[in-house]
C-alpha cells in the first residue's frame, strides 16, 4: 500500500491530463484516441480512487465517521469516473452509475466539509479528498452538459 501512495499522485496527474485533452479535443469512434485512450485513463482513475478507499481504512487513525466518510468519498470517486467512462464510451447504464457516484460524491464532499468546520487542525487530512471530488465533479457535469451526440463522434 505505500507503493500506491508514492505513485498514485503522479499517474492521477497524467490521466487527468489525458482526460482534460479528450474533453477538449473528442476522439473519433474506432480509433486509438477515440476507444482505447478514455477507456485506459478512466479506469485506472476507477481503480485508483477504489485502492484508496482500501488505503484510508487500513492507515486512517481517526474516529469511525471520518473513516467512513472518507472510504465512500473515494468509493463514489471510482463509481463516477466508471460512469463518466460509460458516458464517454456511451455504453449502457452510464445515467445509473453517473448519478450514483454524483450522489455520493455531493453527500461526502458536504460531510468532509462540516467534518473540516468542525476540527480545523484535520483540515490537511480532508484537503485532498475534497479536491479530488471537485475535480471529478466538474468532470462529469462538463460530460453531462455535452450533447451525447458530440462526446462519441
């Protein structure tokens, strides 16, 4: 586990630049660009934020709530990127998974925001996860206000 969290920032950065590149510049269907390259970058973010909800419970050392917090934090981080690569790929059930992870998502980021109000110094500890799910947020709405016609072609 501390091998994810010494190469964990670095690869996050290089899909989320791959996958601000495919939000500015679509890919065509059938290409590598199009098909392999937002298939690649969203689910190593899938996987990424779902080995960090496992890293959270087994180093965390705080009270029950944050941890639980934090764990569907990350857990509605992985169930959003794989919506939002549904959504891209326009495969089935991409609305399910999309609104699942926004929910989650929304509901965490409210908590860990209340959770920072309430104790300042574990502000440090929330500051990341607070990023990451606006980021991942402003990812999905930006897809979702995209017509569906325009993301695959």
């Amino acid at each position: 586990m501390d091998l994810i969290k010494k190469i964990a920032p670095v690869v996050e950065i290089i899909c989320g630049l791959n996958i601000a590149i495919l939000l500015a510049v679509p890919g065509e269907k059938g290409t590598f660009y199009g098909d392999f390259f937002p298939l690649i970058s969203f689910s190593i973010l899938a996987l990424l934020y779902f080995l960090y909800s496992r890293t959270s419970v087994s180093t965390s050392s705080s009270n029950k709530f944050d941890r639980f917090v934090e764990v569907i934090n990350y857990l509605g981080l992985s169930v959003l990127m794989l919506g939002v690569l549904f959504t891209y790929m326009l495969y089935p059930g991409y609305q399910t998974l999309v609104m699942a992870g926004l929910v989650a998502t929304l509901v965490t980021m409210i908590a860990l925001v209340l959770l920072r109000n309430k104790e300042s110094k574990n502000f440090q500890r929330f500051k990341l996860p607070l990023l990451r799910s606006g980021v991942a947020l402003l990812i999905a709405l930006a897809l979702m206000s995209m017509s569906l016609s325009s993301i695959g072609n």
